[in-house]
C-alpha cells in the first residue's frame, strides 16, 4: 500500500500502513484554487511557487475519487479482477464519512460483523485490500475530469497530480468536505496569503510568527508539528478546555509552561494587515478585555462541512446533486465513468454503506471490459478459486 500526502503521513495512516511504503509525495505548491470561481469554497494553502514543479502522469487502470468505504471495498471488487487503482481524498485521512464524521459510534448494520465503530471499519478495510496493494492520494481533490480516449481518462487534482485512467469510479460520498470559515469580518481578504485552512506543506510555515485556531485534533497537531519550525506559536481557543487528543493537550501545556509557545483563551474579533498580508489579531478573552497578537500567519481550524464540489464540471449528469446511474453496473451517463455510494442515485437507493459495497461489486466486473477488452471475464468465488485465493495471499 502506497501513500501520497503531504510528506507527513496523518497518524491514523500511518497507524495502517506501519511496516508498508508510505512515499512522500513529490508536489507543488498547488495553484491558487481556480475552484473558488465555480464554488463558495476556502483556500487552504498557499498559490503554485514560481519555481513549483508538476509531478508526473500516473498512468492507473483505475481512479477512485473518494477513499470512505465504499471506494475501499470497490479496490477488493477491482482487485480480485487485476485491475490496479489509485485513490484520491481530499481529507487527510482514509474512511471518509465513518473515519471523519463518526469514528467511534458503533454501525450495527455491516452483512456478519455485528458491531464495529466507523474506524474499526475502515480499518478492516483497509486490511482486506493490502494484497491489492492501493495507492493513496491524501490532501488532495479532484478538480477535473477530461476524456482523452475510448474510454481514458484525463483526471487532475488541485494539487496538479494528473492521472491517466481506463476507468474513473467516483464515490465522492456527499462530495467534498470543505473548511469552515470562522465568523471574522474581512477575513477572505487574508485567505491563501496569510491566512490557511490546511497545512499541505509544513515548510511554507518555517519562521512565522503562526496564531492557530481551534480546540480539536487539527488545531492541537499542527500546534505540536509546527512549533519547531515557527518563530512562535500561538494557540488560541475559546475556552480552556480541548476537544483534542487528551496526550496532544498535555504536550501543548508542557510547551507553555517551559515558555516555548503561548497559549491564549478568546475569539478573534478583528484582523490587521495589509494587502492580504496579516499583522495581527484582535483577540476577545472571556473577561471581554481585548488584547492584539501580532502574527503573520493564522491556521484556524473549526472544523469541516461537506459540499458537492467540483462534480458539477465533470460532464457526468446531476439530479439534485446525486449522479444518477443504471443499476447494472453503475454508470453514469458518460460510458467509462461509475458512480458508487451515496454520491449515486437510482429507484430504490438507500444511503447505506452495504449498497456501496454492492454496487462496486456490480461496477468491477464492467470496468473489467474497459481495461481488458479483449479479456473473457469468469465468474469466481473465493471460497473455491484458488486463483482468487493466489491473488489474496491466501493459497
Ligand atoms: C453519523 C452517521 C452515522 C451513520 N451510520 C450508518 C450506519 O449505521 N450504517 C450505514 O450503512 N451507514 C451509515 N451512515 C452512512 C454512511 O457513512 C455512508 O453511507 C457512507 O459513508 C458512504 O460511503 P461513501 O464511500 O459513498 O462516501 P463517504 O464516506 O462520504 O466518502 C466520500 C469521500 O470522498 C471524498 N471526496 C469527495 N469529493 C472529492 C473530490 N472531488 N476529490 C477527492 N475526494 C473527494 C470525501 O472527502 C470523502 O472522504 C452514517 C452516516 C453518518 C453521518
């Protein structure tokens, strides 16, 4: 299993993939998001340098957007018919809704496993498709999606990472999860200058005086990960009491109590600065007394909401924001394209992850003609193929 991120593989992730390549990725600063033209959506990190480099093609058999569960299990489904993928998220964690939305609530509803959390599940998941050996494209969205062949596909991430692919499966779930932006007047004059929703390249943040924002994971990790880079750290939230990692908390205030960062309680209130260029923050505490922070770069992390994204422009049809599909094999309207999991539409659809699973069963053995046309496909079961089985590791 491989995985392409932003050089720093998220905890959980590499949790998985312990003992497994995990590959930094060779990236750009991507460019400024064009998508902001189509979409109300956030910058998370800086423009595309002037000396940014594009990474290479990937050629791939098939491209998943969208690594929830569905995606996952759609990688068995491929796999056990030779078909190779590369996934892209844009969150930087693998599971989509079950990994970011309900980690630890208990679904009762999966065909013979009684009871398991959403990150157990992704987690078996995860371990049934490593025989297939996945390639993983966290931090990343899908931007664009062009038809180059019969089928082949052109696919570009914000990122600038294109792929070429026979196949694309979209199982974008409710589409992309996005930042929220914090109740801060003026604050979109800031954004993708001096003010990011996302650390996609730590380095961008080297020697700057950071005022980050929030209680959760996000705020108290990058709080940990980038204060020995920055001149000064500034950890700001409205009360003192985190949602984070109990352990995270603990590092932070061993840091504030030996002075090597602060650590404020209040809410921003007012932003300075100039051309986009931050200076410092108005900061309210909860005595109403108002204190300046100066700072030139503020990381505020209140948490994610999912929108459609991008979809609208890649040419598939949308009935209120869901890809409607033939329930055959799951295509769209655009013969090459799937659609499966709650991104997808059809009499009868339930948003239920077992339909996801069944639809990418339905969806493999199609995509199976595209990329081996010339190709006899014979059905098989793992209890009895021990070519399937060879295939698993198992025989
Ligand atoms: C609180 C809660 C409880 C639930 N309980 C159950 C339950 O008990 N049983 C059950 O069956 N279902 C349950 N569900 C529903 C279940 O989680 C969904 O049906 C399932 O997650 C759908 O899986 P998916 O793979 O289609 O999409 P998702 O899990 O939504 O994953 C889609 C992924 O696509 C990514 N993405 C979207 N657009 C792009 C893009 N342009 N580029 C890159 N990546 C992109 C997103 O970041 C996301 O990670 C529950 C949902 C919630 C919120």
């Amino acid at each position: 299993m491989q995985l392409h991120g932003n050089g720093r593989a998220p905890q959980e992730a590499r949790r998985w993939l312990d003992g497994l390549w995990v590959i930094p990725a060779v990236r750009a600063f991507p460019r400024q998001r064009k998508r902001a033209r189509c979409l109300k959506t956030l910058p998370e990190y800086p423009p595309i340098s002037e000396d940014g480099e594009m990474s290479e093609t990937i050629q791939t058999d098939v491209l998943i957007i969208g690594a929830g569960p569905c995606g996952l299990f759609a990688v068995f489904e491929l796999g056990l018919l030779d078909m190779k993928v590369h996934l892209v998220d844009i969150l930087d964690k693998i599971g989509g809704q079950c990994a970011e939305l309900y980690p630890e609530k208990p679904i009762y509803d999966i065909p013979g496993i009684p009871m398991v959390t959403g990150h157990g599940l992704t987690e078996s998941l995860m371990e049934q498709i490593k025989p297939f050996n996945p390639t993983f494209h966290l931090n990343e969205m899908v931007e664009s999606i062009e038809k180059i062949g019969d089928p082949l596909f052109r696919v570009t991430t914000d990122a600038g990472q294109v792929f070429e692919a026979k196949v694309v499966v979209i199982s974008a779930g409710g589409g992309s999860f996005q930042p929220k932006r914090p109740p801060v007047p003026g604050i979109e004059a800031y954004e993708g200058v001096s003010v990011f929703y996302a650390v996609r390249k730590m380095e961008h943040f080297r020697d700057k005086d950071l005022l980050i924002v929030g209680g959760g994971d996000s705020a108290l990790d990058w709080t940990l990960n980038l204060h020995p880079i920055a001149r000064r750290v500034t950890l700001l939230h409205r009360r003192d009491d985190f949602r984070a990692a109990p352990h995270s908390v603990e590092q932070m205030r061993a840091l504030v109590a030996s002075g090597k960062m602060d650590l404020k309680i209040g809410q921003v209130t007012e932003l300075h600065g100039e051309n986009g260029q931050l200076a410092g923050a108005m900061v309210k505490g909860t005595d109403n007394a108002v204190t300046r922070v100066d700072c030139n770069t503020m990381l505020p992390f209140f948490g994610l909401t999912m929108k459609l994204g991008p979809i609208a422009n890649w040419g598939v049809s949308l009935e209120n924001n869901l890809i409607p599909v033939e329930t055959a094999s799951f295509e769209t309207n655009v013969p090459g394209i799937f659609a499966i999991g709650d991104i997808n539409t059809y009499p009868g659809k339930l948003k239920l992850i077992l339909s996801g699973f069944h639809e990418g069963a339905l969806m493999a053995q199609k995509a199976h003609r595209y990329v081996y046309p010339d190709k006899r496909l014979v059905f098989q079961y793992t209890t009895s193929s021990s070519s399937l089985q060879k295939k698993l590791g198992v025989n």
